[in-house]
C-alpha cells in the first residue's frame, strides 16, 4: 500500500506492507536508523519519535496510519553542528551511558517539557486545573515509560531540568 508522511521536514513516499510499523518504515525503508528498536512491544521507549506534535512508541504504531502526518525523528531534532536544546543538555550532563535509549529519550524529553507547557495533565501533577510546572516529580513521572537500563535517570533529568529553565 502506498503511504506519504513529512519525516523531518522532507516529504516521503513509500510502498509498503500494511503490516509495516512506524520504526520499521523509518530504520529499514527511510534508513533512518537513530531510532532504535528496543522491545519491540512498546515497553521501553526505544523508538520514541514525534509525530505531529506528540510522542509515540513507533513500534507500535502501523506506518499506514501515518498517511500525511508530520514526524520528527532524532535525526529531525539537531544537527552535529547544531544541537538541539535538548540535545546539547543530554551531551553537557552526560545524560547517556551507552548511548542505546538516547535518541527515544530525547524525542520523549522534548514532548514532555511540551506537554507541560500545553497543560496536559498527568498522574502526579498537583494543581489539577492543568497548570502542571516542570518539577523533577513531573519530569520523571511523565518519562517513565523511557527506560535506561544504564540508570543514567538523574543526569536526563538534570538536562530536561536544564532545557525547562531555559524555557521558562
């Protein structure tokens, strides 16, 4: 089945099978390979990406579903030579071990700190009049479906910390 999206800003055409993921279409079909394939069951945020505006686990998602979307994977976010925010805090407070969650991760921070700003509400937020403020409780509660198995959990949340002061 044919399918159009925006990925990173470029408009892409694929035929596919319709039982193609979203990470699939993107490490295999697009070779965008920093989006990593973790579980493969949407446990562990691996494969996070950004698609029109929110956050998904990619891997389970169907590519078709997609059909004119916009998604921002970590190759959309930065570039070597300019870093995204959130990227640039990841690299100054060492927010990656071995570098295998990272870019889900960072795909995740950057839809949180959103999330907060629109007021999306979450389990731990305390003013339930969707006012939530990006305190660490709140950081970490609405990551907690990004798992780092090197534990490098407070260093990501001194970069998300870092990036909400910024914007703040």
């Amino acid at each position: 089945m044919p399918v159009s999206f925006e990925v990173n800003g470029n408009n892409r055409s694929l035929k596919l099978d319709t039982r193609t993921t979203l990470l699939d279409a993107l490490r295999e079909h697009l070779h965008l390979t920093g989006t990593k394939k973790g579980c493969d069951h949407g446990q562990c945020g691996a494969c996070t990406v950004i698609v029109n505006g929110e956050r998904i686990n990619s891997c389970l998602s169907l590519a078709l579903q997609h059909q004119g979307d916009s998604i921002t994977t970590i190759e959309g976010l930065g570039t070597p030579e300019k870093l995204h925010p959130m990227q640039a805090a990841f690299v100054k407070h060492d927010g990656y071990q071995c570098g295998y969650c990272t870019p889900g991760q960072i795909c995740s921070a950057v839809s949180v700190l959103k999330e907060i700003e629109r007021g999306v509400p979450s389990h731990v937020q305390a003013d339930i009049t969707g006012n939530a403020q990006p305190t660490n409780i709140e950081m970490r509660e609405r990551m907690s479906g990004n798992i780092c198995r090197c534990g490098a959990y407070s260093n990501i949340a001194e970069a998300m910390a870092e990036v909400a002061g910024a914007q703040a």
